[in-house]
C-alpha cells in the first residue's frame, strides 16, 4: 500500500483533552476544568473566519474524565498521557494535547523522551484564556495545533501556541499573563504562522536527523512521582547542610542542580563533599546554568571544577524542564549507573 493510500485510511487527526485553562469555566471559587470539551470546542473553531475554518480538518476528540489544573500534574499524568497516545497514534495521521499552560513544557518533554522516533505529528497546546472568554487565545491555538498536527513532514512532540511551533523538548513557558506565553531560548522554531498559513522550517525538524521506527519508552514513573527527583537551585550562601538535606533523602534517586552562569558553584569542600557522595550512592545528578539563554561547561572555570570531580553531569543547554523530566525518564528505566550517565550525555530526541 503506498503512503498516500495509507494516509486516506486513517482516522481525523486525535485531540485529547487534559484540562488547563481552555476548558476552564466559571465557578464561585474562581475558573475550574469544564466538561463538554468536545461541543465547546466545536463552537469555538465554527466561529473562526470561513476560510480558515474550511482549512481545518475533522477531528476525533478523547475527553480525560478528570481534567486538571495542570499544576497538579506529576509524572503520572506524564505517563498516562504517553501511554494512551502509544495506544492510539497509528490510527490518526497526528495527535493534538489541550493542557494547562502552567507545566505544558514538562508534560512536552517527556512525551518526548517516552515517544522516541516518533513517526508522526503530536502537537501540544493550551489557551492563555477559556475557550468562551472575550477575545481568547483558545480557538487560535488549537487551530494552529490542528493544520502542524495534519503535516506529515512534522515526527515530534512540538509545542503549538501564539502563532509558533516550538520543539516541545526546547520550550519554556515565558509569560505568565501574554498570549505569546512560550519561547525556545536556545533553539530556532519549528515553524510559525505567516499570514493564514502554517509553515514547517524543516531543517531543524527531527525528521530530517533521526531515521527508523518508532521505539518508544514507556516505564513506570510512578516510584519516581512523588519527590523522586529534585530540582535545586543555588543561592549565594548555601550551605552543604541545606543541599544534603535534599540529596540524603531516602526516596531521591536523582537531582538537577540550577549552578551559575557557565557552570559555577562555591569552593566549599564540605558542599563539594556532599555531592560526591550522592553520586557514589548512585544517585543521578546533572547541572544547568541559571541563566536561560547559553549553556554550561563544567570545569572552564576553576570555581566549576568541584562539579566535575563529584561526578555531576552537564545538561549543556537544556532547559529545566527537559533536563529533569530526561532524569526522571532515565531513573524509571531498570539500568546500570553507567549507562543512564551515558544516555544523560546523548542527545536523544534534540533537546541538547
């Protein structure tokens, strides 16, 4: 059967609704999820312009029963959400993910690490307003997360919102009120909107870097969803008490520490000390520069080198969310030491 053939088979592109502010309506508490997802959506993207309502393809929508604030996501949504579009990718040309906007980045940069060599489009969007909000950004987003979601030419999970398309494994969430609410510091756009269309800038695509089938990972992130890894960031005058107290904790398996500028931290050997022993128990850890845009290099500085000699890896660019959420994905897999550390170093699915 060819590729076009093949295509006419499929079934509408697959939006699953998570909750975030999109759904969201009004309660005497203040905005909740909302239900009836798929009707309101419908007279959301029927209000569109005619014309680019008739770009839009159908869709197939899945409702999650328990919509949630996305800030009360953990890995276990990450997995869930993973594992039910490993389910049901292959019967849709593309899939698109309605979330809250508040951790939209991390939920991108695990699907992205558990859909490895992902052979089609999975979109993930959200809406700086509710879909019935005066002047929202809902019905926009999603459009544009529908017409990258129906591009062949798209295998990965990408970031959809304010007229761009980001790698979702490059993303941060940028403004806390703005409708352009997302930004990639340290890597170009997948594609943006021009005029009424949605363009592809497919040389920094992962189709035109990663070759075969899929091979997903989908391990259990529930042992690792409850402080199984942390996120530490330094400040002038902390103490090697304050970062054991992290590091010692019985359930840790893994930490990413936010250092300064290219890959700093005190001269303190008592602190020092304490990382190198979390290392030697096994425990994961890896380091990111406090700033957003640039990277780091452990040991180019004199102030770094403590870094390297207790075993502490360099994230380089990354940016937190994908650097702990890769922690996180490498932890819940049953490997040596060595080859989590080597998998850390590679760059799996471009986020580095």
């Amino acid at each position: 059967m060819s590729a076009r053939a093949a295509a006419s088979t499929l079934r509408p592109p697959l939006v699953i609704y998570t909750g975030g502010t999109l759904g969201m309506v009004a309660d005497e508490q203040g905005l909740i999820p909302g239900g009836d997802i798929e009707a309101r959506l419908a007279r959301a993207l029927d209000a569109l312009p005619a014309q680019r309502r008739a770009a839009l393809p159908d869709i197939e929508v899945l409702a999650f029963p328990d919509p949630i604030d996305s800030s009360a996501a953990t890995p276990r949504e990450w997995q869930r959400l993973a594992a039910e579009i490993a389910q049901r990718y292959r019967d849709h040309p593309g899939v698109v993910v309605l979330h809250g906007t508040d951790t939209l980045a991390w939920t991108a940069s695990s699907l992205a690490y558990q859909l490895q060599g992902l052979d089609r489009p999975v979109v993930v969007t959200g809406a700086m307003q509710p879909l019935e909000a005066e002047g929202s950004d809902a019905a926009d987003n999603v459009e544009l997360a529908l017409r990258y979601a129906v591009s062949p030419a798209l295998k990965e999970v990408a970031i959809a919102f304010g007229g761009k398309l980001l790698r979702g494994v490059r993303a941060r969430k940028w403004q806390s009120r703005d409708a352009d609410a997302f930004a990639s510091p340290n890597y170009p756009l997948l594609g943006e909107r021009i005029g009424m269309d949605p363009i592809l800038y497919l040389k920094h695509s992962l189709s035109r870097q990663q070759r075969g089938a899929p091979r997903f990972e989908l391990p259990d992130y529930g042992p690792l969803a409850e402080g199984g890894v942390a996120r530490i960031a330094l400040w002038p005058g902390i103490t090697a008490r304050q970062v054991a107290a992290w590091l010692q904790y019985p359930t840790l398996k893994g930490a990413l520490l936010e250092v300064w500028g290219g890959g700093n931290v005190p001269e303190d050997p008592e602190l020092l000390g304490v990382l190198a022993d979390a290392s030697g128990q096994g425990k994961l850890l890896a380091a990111i520069s406090q700033c957003p845009h640039g990277g780091i290099a452990i040991g180019h500085y004199a102030a770094g080198q403590g870094l390297h000699a207790a075993g502490v890896l360099s994230a380089d660019d990354m940016t937190p969310e994908a650097a702990l959420t890769k922690l996180v994905h490498l932890l819940a897999q049953p490997l040596a030491d060595d080859e989590r550390r080597r998998r850390f170093l590679t760059r799996l699915v471009g986020e580095r």
